[in-house]
C-alpha cells in the first residue's frame, strides 16, 4: 500500500483513507473483522468522528494492541473551547488512547476566531499544547470557507468533499492545498453514493499525489477491491475520460450531494435521500426506494412549506424545493413505469 506525507503533519499515511461512517451500521464483531482486515491490507488512515454514534468505540475495540501503528482522524462539532475538551475527552475514552493524530472541527457554521480564548480554535490549540492531539484540522463543504481555511494557515489539515463530479472550482482546493502545504482530505469520493464506478471513481482522484480519499467502508469486499485498485492503479485513459464526461453531464453541477446539512425539515422529509431519488432509483437497486416507507417518505414532499430553512444551510447553495418537486414527478412516473400507481392529488 502506498504512503504519502499528509501536508505538513509530516504523517505518513496510505492514499487510500478508511472512513468509518459506515461502520456504525455493522456489530461490534463485525467492525473489528473489517477494521482489521483493513489494517492487513495496508490502510493506516482511519478517519472517524463523535457524532458517528459507536465508530470511535469500534476503531478503539478493534485497535486496543495496535494504536501506535495506525493514524486516527476523528472530528467534532464542539462550538466553545470548553465544549471541544469535553467532547475530545469522550472520544479519546471510546478510542482507548490517550492522544488522537488528527483532531478536525466537523463542519462549523463559520470560521472560528483565533483571537477568541473561548472559540473551538482555542480548545483544539489547548488539546494540542496538551499533547491529546498531534496536529489540527477542519471539514467543510463550503468552497469559500475551504479556501479561508487554507489561507489563514490555521490548520493543518482539510477536510472537503472531492470527486470526479467535483467542479473545477473545486478542484483548484488541491492545488492551494499543495502550495500551503495543507494535507487534504478527500471526504465522499463516491459523491454520497451517486457515483457507483468504483474504478472510475478511485482513477480519477488517484491523479492527485496530495489528496488522500477516506473511502467509507462497510464491508472487507469493498476493501478488497480498493485495495487491488491501489495496488495497481489505473491509467486515466481515454476511455475513462470519456466516462468521466459523461458521468458529469448526466448529474449536472446542480445536484444534491446528500451531505444532510438541510435537516432537519420541519414537513419531515428526507431530503438527503429525497432530493436524490432520480439518481438512486437509476444507480442503485431501485426496488429498494419503492416500498409503502418509501412512497409515504417521497409523497411528504407535497407537505413542504417553503420554509427555506433548507436552502439557506444548503452549502451548495441548491434550490432544495424545487429539485425535491422534481424528484417528486419523476418517482411518480418512474413507479408508474414499474406497474405502481402513486396518488398523484395533492393533499
Ligand atoms: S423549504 Fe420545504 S423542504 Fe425545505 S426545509 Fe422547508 S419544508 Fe422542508
Ligand atoms: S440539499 Fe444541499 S444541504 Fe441538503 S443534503 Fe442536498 S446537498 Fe446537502
């Protein structure tokens, strides 16, 4: 398995990252089969968070004798340096360890102020001068708050959603991220799981030396297969390029990316499922999103409001209403074609 330094951490981590999301969905004994599995294989970078219910718990399970061999990047939501102590003090119980590599701010409003003694800023700089954290981080998936994070050199390390559908505006974060030296993070490389080519996927994001993609991981035959994919690394080629162009102009630039910043809605609708359903039912097996649950989650859609408490969190600044009503029509005809009538009245 291939290792590259992450930034200036000076970490040497393998460029295919273990994100541990999808381990709260497996047991205890499971997690730690996998988990270990991965470390077999090679992968070092386990990239985990608090608000992943039980994920740190399993890493912390599965890595007890191990701990020193492997790189934890765990992350939080803590507003208030106090908050970020306490929280920190949780996830270092749950990982069994006294000290965690990476320590990244999950995904904050605004950028913290370094001047502030009580900001989360403050409570990452305390937790490194008291050696519970080596170096510092943040997760964003706004592309303006990226770049400000970067050029501030506050941080250590980024943390931001890349993929082939990736704009080129976007793309330009890998850059910078090269000339400040930042280590980069590559969060959702299937794009929330609208992407599915796994080769295609992984070939594009593996041109960039200095972006490490945490692949969220559930089972040991997606590990293998990434594995065979770092071993032997495909070539972009003409082909793939291809693929990638029509990928892109299948999804568009305005689609849902399913990162759940919306919720939640106060008409309840899913709508980091919901606003995505056109692909899902088309990339996924789609009897899944057919069920009576299902419909009843998809026709919620008619109870929206217009609030636009969605739109103003969405950090792609998406028109959320007016592409959940589309998908809305669209589930309709689609169940249509598949022999299930939907009441199509409005409530
Ligand atoms: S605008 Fe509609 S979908 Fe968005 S949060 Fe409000 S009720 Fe929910
Ligand atoms: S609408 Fe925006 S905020 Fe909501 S899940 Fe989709 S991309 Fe995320």
């Amino acid at each position: 398995m291939r290792r590259v330094f992450l930034g200036k951490t000076g970490l040497k981590v393998s460029r295919t990252g273990f994100g541990a999301l999808p381990i709260q969905r497996v047991s205890i004994q499971t997690a730690s089969k996998i988990l270990n599995f991965a470390y077999d294989s090679g992968i070092n970078f386990f990239d985990t968070a608090r608000g992943y219910s039980d994920s740190e718990k399993k890493i912390g399970i599965a890595f007890k004798n191990k701990r020193h061999n492997i790189i934890i990047a765990t992350k939080m939501s803590g507003k208030t340096k106090k908050e970020i102590l306490d929280l920190l003090c949780i996830s270092l119980k749950q990982l069994k360890t006294d000290y965690v590599d990476i320590l990244q701010l999950h995904n904050p409003e605004t950028l913290p102020d370094p001047s502030d003694e009580n900001s989360s800023y403050a409570g990452l700089k305390e937790a490194q001068k008291k050696g519970m954290v080596r170096f510092i981080g943040i997760t964003t998936h706004k592309l303006q708050d990226a770049k400000k994070s970067i050029k501030s050199c506050m941080f250590d390390t980024l943390q931001y959603p890349l993929s082939l559908l990736s704009s080129d505006k976007e793309l330009r974060i890998i850059d910078i991220c090269q000339k400040y030296n930042i280590g980069l993070i590559a969060m959702k490389p299937l794009c929330g799981g609208l992407l599915t080519d796994i080769n295609l996927a992984f070939s594009f994001l593996w041109q960039f030396e200095n972006v490490i993609p945490i692949w969220g991981i559930q089972r040991i035959k997606e590990i293998k297969q990434i594995v065979e994919l770092s071993e032997n690394p495909p070539e972009i080629s003409a082909d793939l390029k291809k693929r990638i162009r029509q990928e892109r102009k299948e999804l568009g630039s305005s689609f849902c990316r399913g990162c759940g910043y919306c919720l939640p809605c106060p008409a309840e609708i899913p709508i980091s499922m919901a606003a995505r359903m056109k692909f899902l039912l088309r990339r996924s097996p789609y009897k899944n999103f057919l069920t009576p649950q299902w419909q009843e989650n998809m026709l919620k859609i008619r109870n929206c409001t217009n609030c636009g408490s969605c739109k103003s969190k969405c950090p792609y600044n998406l028109d959320t209403p007016i592409i959940l009503k589309d998908m809305l029509d669209d589930y309709i005809e689609f169940a249509r074609n598949k022999g299930i009538i939907i009441n199509r009245r409005e409530k």
